[in-house]
C-alpha cells in the first residue's frame, strides 16, 4: 500500500513539475473559454487553453531574451493580479458590419523575478467568447531602460493533431505564395495568420493584432506540434524598446467551423479605437486604371511609345469610370523613376512631379468634372528612406488635386528594404515585417490622414486590425494577386482564392485586383 502511495505522490510531484502550479485563470465571457497561467519550479511561466473543458493549448511557456540584458523567463513569482470585464458596441465608419460588439474578461497578472534586478512585466489576457488575445507590458524600471529582443519566447502548444494552412516566412517572395496544406507537424516558419483544423473539427486562427512599433511575427515550428514567435530581423535586432512599452496581442481565433473564423471581430476588438475622427471623407469603392494592361507587356511603366501613364491614355480610363460607376482610377508609371531598371535603383524616383506627357492638373480637373477621383501611386522600390524625404511634399501635391488615396508599393525581394538614416550615411537593410517598416507605415499613415487621404499599402506589412484605430489605412495587399494569372507558371489555381477567405483575409482587408475582364495573360496564357 505505502509502494501505491509513494507512486501516485511521485506522479503527482511530476506532474506538478512538468507543468507547473496555477497562479491565475481567467475565462470567457459564456465560460466556454477557460485561461491558466502557470508557474513550474524554476519559477518559468506558461499559459494553456482549453474550450468547454478541452485542452487546445497545452502548456507554452512565455518570455524574453534580450540582447543587452539576461534573458527574462525563469525565477519568476507572481506579485499580484485583477480582472475586470467589458461589454460595449462601436461603429465603423466604414467595413462588413457597421456595429461591432466587444465583450471580454480580462486578466492583468504581474510577474517580478525573484532574484537578481527583480525586473518586471505584466501579461494581460483578454479573453473573448470567439477566442483570446495576450500580451505583455513592461513598465518603466531602472534594470530595464530599454529592451533590445533577440526572441519573444511565446509558445503556442497546440494540443489536438491539426491541419494547417500556411504559407513560407522568412521567403524572399514576401506574402506572395499558395498556400500549403499540411500536417501541422510538417509546417516549417509560417507566416500569420496561420489557420488550424483539428481532428475534431475545430478551427483555429493564430494572428496578432495592434502591431505597432515592434517586429511581425512568423511561427516556427518547434518539437511536434509547437509553434514558437519568431521575430522578423531587424537592424541591429529584431525590436528595440524603451520602457515602458507594450508589444504586439498574440491572438488566437477558435470556432467550431471556418466561417465563424471568418465572421469574428476578435482582431479589430483588440485594436485602440479610432484616433483620427470624422474620416466621412472617404469610404471605400471600386476602381479601374493603368495597370493591367503592364502586366500584359501592352503598354509599360516608362516612358516612350508604350507608355501608359499619358494624359491621352488616363482621360479614356476617366471616361470609362464615369459611364460605369467607378470612383477611382489608379494610374501607375505618372512619375520620373520608371525608365531602365527600376527594381534596381528606387533612388531615382521621384514622387513630387509628374512625367511631360501626363498632365497632372489637367487629369485632376477633368476628374473631379466627371465625379471620379485620382487615386495616387507612390513606388517606392524599396528606397524607402529616400521615399520618406519626399512624403510630406508629395503628399501635399496629391491633396492640392483632390487625391485622396495613394497606393504605395515596396517592390524588393524580403529583407532588402533600403534605410539610410542621414541622407550620406550607410545603406541598412531591413525587412517588409521589421520593426523599422513598423514606423515608417505609422508615418506613412499620419502623414496621409493630416491631408484626409487614404493609403492602400502593396508589398506592406500583414493587416493586424489597425484600420479601428486609423481608419484611413484602408486596405493592403501582402498575398498572391490577380498579376500572378498574367505571367507567373503556375498562374493563381482556382482554391487560391478560396484559400485566402480563410487565410490572409481574416487578417483584414486585400486589394487583390480580381475584377479583369479577359482570361487570357501575357503570350496567351491561360
């Protein structure tokens, strides 16, 4: 009898060691959705998750390693926690619904080291009838003025054998990939959002939401069935911060079918509300422009006898929008830049004049005359320090002629984004998803807003729900688009486009240009 006690007390130590003891918990508003926070002996913290009484996260453990400090992730004990609940309604001023509810409990938990500099960080989970969000806050302390990251240690565990759809991170084609079905365990570095099916039929989304100031993050798959945060690079590393700071939500999206993972409001709800307003001056719409007929090789971006970008050529698109109820045109090669290699040297561009046969003024009188609006096209070819030096005064051109809506573009291979941070200091090269990119869309989209015009990122940074708080970053692309069916082998199949309901688009909004009129791509293909 004391040899059945002695094994089940040793079972119940292992047990205890392996997974911790729980420290805080915190659930869904219809109780469904449970949250543990556990400390293990080493004083290391994990959370888990299960759904009416399911384990779906098992155990993943939470932390920092810092390039300028010790790592942040053992040692720790809990010195306090609260909760508090939120129900409340919003209203879009533009999107699919235009009243969203945001209804969630939440639990601040503040953990302190206990040895050492007893530096400090908090994790607030939110926790939603549709899912959960979490992240981490650091406070201002002397131990820790400033953070430079090399990892995030965010684990996601995910219990159940699961299917994955994802595409490659870390790629030099940026978002531009089909996607991969595979076993989860098969899955390499993925980008987010990164959707689950388990064996039961539930469905998962694992996203962030609110990236501000801080690196994307891909998913790189650990032992078995373990997602690890892998932070896009950056110079000198992937995320320097001064205290006090917050990162990113991790997000995870769960439903009993995908199209509940399609109706969920979980991202923009983890978003600050809006800070811009009034945005009345713009609402989405459909457009037309200059930009098939490139990808088809019949007219080019440079100038010469194909030149698209002429005033001859743009009145017939204004024309054609007018009598078929189109708000935009979009032109693209209007500028000086695209003669020659233009992948190669975006420090030729220029986005405060325009070429001698397009005539700016002119096309944005004859617009406005016939109710459709320019939209601008700001190409940066990743010179983006170079583009940024000319922002202010190019976008004051595009709202002196009722231009209020750019689309900006960072055509490069990933991780070839050009800094220079004085204008005869060194090249730096940064990625799409860096921190870096982070701020320069945040400039981008307060520059813009003070001139009541919308941007619509191509090549951008993924959507993490940012259009709550500044309405005016309308849409993105960061997929593969309608061009791949003019002159990529293979072309977009037909599940592509069903791939990314469920997919890249619950991330947000995609400018994916599908509507063309003819079937047929470059050289005929099909």
């Amino acid at each position: 009898m004391s040899g059945l006690i002695a094994a089940g007390l040793f079972l119940m130590l292992a047990a205890w060691s392996a997974h911790g003891a729980q420290v805080a918990k915190v659930a869904s508003p219809n109780g469904r959705i449970e949250v543990q926070l556990n400390l293990d002996g080493d004083g290391r913290l994990s959370y888990s998750v299960q759904r009416d009484g399911k384990r779906i996260i098992a155990p993943s453990h939470l932390g920092f390693i810092f390039r300028n400090a010790r790592q942040l992730l053992r040692n720790l004990s809990l010195s306090g926690q609260s909760t508090r609940s939120h129900d409340s309604h919003w209203e879009q001023p533009w999107g699919e619904r235009r009243v969203i509810r945001d209804h969630y409990n939440e639990l601040r938990a503040q953990f302190v080291e206990k040895d050492h500099d007893r530096r400090r960080f908090d994790m607030v989970f939110r926790v939603f009838d549709d899912g959960l969000g979490f992240r981490y806050d650091v406070p201002e302390q002397p131990a820790l003025r400033e953070a430079q990251i090399v990892q995030e240690l965010t684990e996601f565990a995910i219990e159940p054998i699961a299917t994955a759809w994802w595409i490659p991170a870390l790629q030099w084609n940026r978002g531009e990939y089909l996607y991969h079905r595979t076993p989860l365990n098969q899955v390499g570095i993925a980008q987010t959002p990164l959707t689950l099916r388990t064996e039961g039929g539930l469905h998962l989304s694992l996203h962030e939401a609110a990236l501000i100031d801080y690196a994307g993050m891909n998913l790189q798959r650990g032992e078995g069935q373990v997602l690890r945060a892998a932070l896009t690079p950056g110079s000198p590393t992937p995320v320097i911060r001064t205290t006090p700071f917050v990162t990113p939500w991790r997000s995870i999206t769960i439903s009993d079918d995908a199209a509940d993972l399609v109706d969920s409001n979980l991202i923009l709800n983890l978003n600050e509300p809006n800070q811009l307003g009034d945005v009345s001056w713009f609402k989405p719409a459909k457009y037309v422009g200059v930009w098939w007929s490139l990808h088809l090789d019949q007219q080019s971006w440079a100038t010469g006898p194909k030149h698209g970008a002429t005033t001859e050529n743009t009145r017939r698109y204004i024309d054609f929008a007018a009598e078929n109820g189109f708000r935009g045109v979009l032109v693209e090669g209007w500028n000086p830049g695209w003669d020659g290699d233009w992948f190669a040297n975006g420090w030729g561009f220029d986005f405060t004049r325009a070429t001698p046969d397009f005539d700016l003024p002119a096309l944005a009188a004859y617009a406005a005359d016939k109710g459709v609006h320019l939209i601008g096209h700001h190409e940066t070819a990743c010179a983006v320090s170079h583009y940024e030096r000319q922002l202010d005064k190019a976008l004051d051109i595009d709202a002196q002629h009722g231009i209020d809506v750019v689309k900006t573009g960072y055509v490069c291979d990933a991780g070839q984004i050009e800094r220079q941070d004085t204008p005869d200091g060194p090249i730096l090269r940064e990625w799409h998803e860096g921190q870096w990119m982070s701020r320069h869309n945040q400039r981008v989209l307060e520059a813009a807003a003070k001139r009541h015009i919308a941007i619509n990122s191509h090549e951008p940074m993924k959507d993490t729900g940012l259009r709550r708080t500044w309405p005016n970053w309308v849409s993105r692309e960061g997929a593969r688009g309608m061009e791949y069916n003019a002159w990529a082998q293979p072309p977009n199949p037909p599940e592509h486009a069903v791939n990314l309901v469920y997919t890249r688009l619950l991330a947000g909004p995609m400018d994916y240009t599908p509507g063309i009129v003819s079937l047929t791509g470059r050289n005929g293909q099909e």
